[in-house]
C-alpha cells in the first residue's frame, strides 16, 4: 500500500533515492484484482531508500553428544527499508 514502510534484502543505492520496481507480481485497487502471469504488464511500484542497517543477531549452536565439542556462530542480515511512495498499474 502507498504510504508503507518496508525492509528488504540491502540495495546498493543512497538514502533519499527513488527507484522503481517494475516486475510486479499482483496489483488491486478496491474490487478490483489484477493477477500477472508472472507479472502485471504495465504495472511500477515507486519507492524510496529510507535508510540502511542490520538486524538482530541470529545465533547458530552446533555440538556433537559426548563428545565435548561444541561450535557457536552469529550472524547479523544487511537491509534496507524502504517507503512506498507510488503504485501505478
């Protein structure tokens, strides 16, 4: 929806750029419900980079039973939030 705040997996763009998504997978305006096959011809979503971070840490555990060995890993995910700023189609 217009308006919404999303994040996504991180872009290689700036903070405060607009891009436009042009492979759109389903459009709805009220009643009507525009499914693609795979995508809606004709249809862009507009957005703009809000701004860049990481998520939480995901901490990965792996041991072997009785045989004290026991592995920790983390990982922390890119991303980039981005706003809807327009839907045509």
């Amino acid at each position: 929806m217009q308006g919404e705040t999303l994040k996504v997996e991180k872009l290689d763009l700036e903070e405060g750029k607009s891009f436009d998504i042009e492979s759109v997978l389903m459009v709805g305006n009220g009643d009507k419900v525009t499914v693609g096959t795979p995508t809606v011809a004709g249809a862009k979503v507009t957005a703009t980079i809000k701004s860049h971070g990481r998520l939480d840490k995901v901490r990965i555990v792996k041991f072997r039973r009785r045989k004290h060995h026991r592995k920790q890993m983390g990982h922390r995910q890119y991303f980039t939030e981005i706003e809807i700023t327009g839907i045509a189609g």
